[in-house]
C-alpha cells in the first residue's frame, strides 16, 4: 500500500462539490476477506492490502500519506421522486492511485461514519449488507459486467440498530474508475447553480473523458450525453442478459462510468421471471427484471435534464433516447446470440431470443441452469434429445436446432463456446444467505468459498454439485431485513 501515491481531484474543483471529513473508526476491526483480484488491478499481492497498516488505514485510524477522505454532494430521483440533497451519507472517497500502465482507480470506504451528508442515519453498513455488495459487484465482474470492486471488507465489534435488532458494522472498501453519480449534475441543475454546474461539467470532462478534450467545447455536453448513455444502455444489457437484478436504480446509484454502483437489495433471477425482485422494499415492483432497460431510459432522461441549461437548446435531443434503444437492443442481441452459441447474425434472431424468454417464462425453468443444459445437448441422429425439458422450451429446441443448421461451427465447439459464457455457478440467494449467516458468526469460509466460485464462473468443478443447483427445498432459512 505505501508503494501506491496518492491524490484526491476532488479538492481541485469547487469547494461545493465535496467536504473534507475524517473516517470514524470501527472498534476491534479485523479482515474479514481482502480480494486478491481487486488487490492486483493496484499491482499489489493479496498481503500488501491485508497487513496492520492496510487495515489502521481502511478503518481510518491511521490513513497513508496523500489520502484526503471526502464525502461528496448529490441529488437523485429516488423511486421517480426528486430529493434534492442526498450525497455521500456513509461513503467516503480517500483518493485516486494511478497505476504505472496509467489505469486510475478511486477507493471508497463505506460505512466509516457520519458525513454531512448522512442526514438522520449513522454513517454505518450492516455486516450482512456488507457482504452482498462485496461478492455480488465480483460475480458480474467475472461476468464481464463493470462494477464497482470489493478491495475487501473488514468486520468489527461495533454494534449498530437495524429496526427492532441490532448488527455488527463492516466497512467494505471498495474501488471504481469513478464513483461519480448522474445525482452529481442533478445536484446542481436543480438548485439552478449553472455555474456550478458548468465547473462540474468541466471538471468531470477534464477527470474522466479527455477525449472529448480534441472537439469543440459547444459539442462537449452532447458528445458527454452520448457516451454515457451508450455506457447506460449497454451496463444494462448486460445486466438482461446474466438475469441481474439491480434492485434499487435510482438516479444516484447511476454511473457515469458505466459501472454498476452501491449493490444494495439485488440479485441474480434464478427461475426466469420477467417479474423477479429482489427488493422487497419496492412495494411497486418499478426495478423488477423487465423493467430495468426502460428504467435505465428513464435514468438517462434525467441526467439529459438536469444538462438542458449546458446544452444549445433546453429541448433534450431525440437523438439520445433513439441512441439509448438502438445500443440496448444491439448489446442485449449479440450478448443472447453469445449465450445461445450463435456466432453470425442472422435476421431472424430477435424472434428466437423473444419466444425463448417466452418459454422460459412459461416453464418456471432456472435461467442459468439452462443454458449450461442447453451447451450439454448433443444432436443425436439431426434430433436433440429434448425430452428432458419442460414442453414450452422443447418446442422451442426445435427453431433453436434449426437455427443451428445456419452456423458453421461442430457441437463441440458450440458447447465449449457457450459453457464459456454461460455460468455454472451463480451467487444464488441461499448460498449468499449462507455465506451472511456464517460471515455473522465469524466464519467466513463460505465467504471466501463462494467469491472464489463466482470469480471463476464458468468452469465446473467437481464435488460442488451444491453450488451449482436452485435451492434445495426448505434448506436455509432466508435471511431477511438487510
Ligand atoms: P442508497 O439507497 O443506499 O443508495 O442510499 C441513499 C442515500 O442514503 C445516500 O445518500 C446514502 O449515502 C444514504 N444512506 C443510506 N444508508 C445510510 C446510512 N446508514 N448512514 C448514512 N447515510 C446513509
Ligand atoms: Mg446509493
């Protein structure tokens, strides 16, 4: 860690785009886990960022030379609804590290104590809670999702109130390329601070998208819009097409990286359920599975607001949401055309994808699961042998065959192809209940057991049947209020 220098941009910009604030420590902190993946992306071992200093340092009792802790301001549409002031209640930035390839990476820690910005709550984050965020941001990763990295998670005998019980507090330390949120320009367009807003938007082009730096400055607002909703509309694809669940997709858990932020109630859909959520706070299902893309839409719709007064005109251009349905359809095709085993593109294949989720749909069949199933058909005799499926999807199996005849490539290949996109082990709800359950008593084996599954996806191992099957029946009671 002392190798690594260290900078906060953040103080560069206007004074009321952050405040300086000191992390409050955790009492008795210890590792519960530290990622060695993440570790690397700083070109550190797994032992530079587990050691006393690393861990004095992410607990904030003692924070390394050049690290000035911020908690930053913004805004956000929570649930459709306006809040004009939310920022950084529990999270707090200590800098940016640029590695010598010139990769740059922001580290957070969350739940390291008040901010300005915690209004009523208490800085801190569940153990429980903690965990989910730790190993749910590395499954899409490996995935080949962005999102935010769990460096790694540290646990403590701090108690904390969580309605009528109490937790123990954690502080994940996690590390994006930006943790800049659409709630950032919201912030200011909605306090009608133009020329705060203008410094932010200047600020963030110079910090995060120097290529725009070569075009004329009129065309910087646009040119930002696009990208970052091509970024929006493609993190959700990817999100459609492993069956994520982001659970709360609020404006100010939006990147402007592209990166998925703050894994709070999510989830990964285990029976394809076009209805599946996994927050049971969201009394009006507006985050569940078939409503994420035109959710993401909506999104880009606000962060397209809250620039009106940067761009020409106030009218936000048609262009954009035409640029957000087009990127989504193409990345959410190619990604299912990817998973099917599909390699050359073929008119017909929006139907196939259509009425396969249909039949999906209709079979209550394990999203996953089925598509390592489907790698492991083997064409006997020009006829699959589809018995094994439920009705609606052996129909389906006969277009799917069909198709096949299109491509080029053996059986073989098609499998090897597919079962290296296709998960077999997938952070299911009762393993990650699990995982909670032992990280609470502290065991944190299936912690450690499960990161290293969902880190390495696709390859099947023996012995670890149970990893990679739907819940057996009334095994693991759910763990609830996180
Ligand atoms: P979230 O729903 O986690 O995206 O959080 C929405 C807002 O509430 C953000 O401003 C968070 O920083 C803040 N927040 C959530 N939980 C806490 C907490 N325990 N302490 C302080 N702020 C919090
Ligand atoms: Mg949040």
């Amino acid at each position: 860690m002392k190798t690594l220098r260290w900078t906060n941009h953040w103080l560069q910009g206007s004074p009321s785009f952050c405040q300086r604030v000191e992390p409050t420590p955790l009492d008795s902190p210890y590792f519960m886990h530290c990622n060695a993946q993440a570790a690397h992306l700083l070109g550190l071992d797994v032992g530079q960022v587990s050691n006393d200093a690393a861990l004095r340092c992410f607990n904030g009792d003692e924070l390394l030379p050049g690290m000035q802790p911020v908690a930053t301001a913004y805004a956000g549409h929570q649930f459709g609804i306006f809040t004009s002031r939310l920022g950084d209640g529990r999270a707090i930035t200590l800098g940016q590290t640029q590695r010598a390839n010139g990769e740059t990476y922001e580290v957070q820690l969350k739940g390291a104590g008040l901010t300005p910005y915690s209004r009523t709550l208490d800085g801190r984050y569940p153990l429980g809670a903690a965990v989910r965020e730790y190993l749910a941001g590395e499954a899409l990763t490996a995935l080949g999702i962005l999102s935010t990295r769990a460096l790694c998670l540290l646990g403590s005998q701090t108690e904390i109130r969580r309605q009528e019980h109490s937790e123990t507090a954690a502080i994940l330390v996690r590390m994006a390329k930006s943790h800049m949120r659409f709630g950032h320009f919201e912030y200011f367009h909605h306090r009608d601070d133009i020329d705060e807003l203008r410094e932010l938007f200047v600020f963030v082009t110079e910090q995060y998208f120097p290529e725009l730096l070569n075009e004329a400055a009129e065309q910087w607002p646009l040119r930002f819009l696009e990208i970052v909703i091509e970024r929006t509309a493609r993190l959700i694809a990817g999100w459609q097409s492993v069956g994520f669940v982001h659970g709360v997709m609020n404006t100010d858990n939006m990147t402007l990286s592209g990166e998925t932020l703050d894994l709070g109630p999510c989830g990964f859909m285990e029976a394809y359920d076009p209805g599946f959520s996994p927050n049971p706070g969201d009394d009006q299902q507006r985050y569940q599975y078939d409503q994420q893309p035109d959710i993401g839409r909506w999104n880009c719709l606000a962060l397209a607001q809250a620039f009106t007064s940067l761009l020409p005109s106030p009218t936000i251009p048609a262009c954009l949401l035409r640029l957000y349905r087009q990127t989504y359809q193409q990345h959410y095709l190619q990604a299912m055309r990817t998973k099917l085993g599909l390699q050359t593109p073929h008119p017909g294949d929006v139907d196939l994808v259509h009425s396969l989720l249909s039949a999906l749909a209709r079979s209550n069949a394990d999203y996953a699961g089925f598509f390592r199933d489907l790698a492991r058909l083997e064409p006997h005799r020009g006829l699959f042998a589809r018995t094994e499926f439920p009705v609606p999807l052996q129909n389906w199996l006969g277009s799917y065959q069909d198709r096949l005849r299109l491509e080029k490539s053996s059986p073989d290949q098609r499998r090897e192809r597919m079962n290296r996109v296709n998960p077999c082990y997938v952070l299911r709800r009762h393993l990650l209940d699990q995982a909670i359950q032992s990280a609470e008593q502290g065991d944190f084996t299936e912690l450690g057991k499960l990161l290293e599954l969902v880190q390495n996806p696709y390859e099947e191992r023996p012995g670890m049947d149970f990893y990679s099957q739907a819940q057996p029946e009334a095994s693991f009671p759910t763990v609830q209020s996180l």
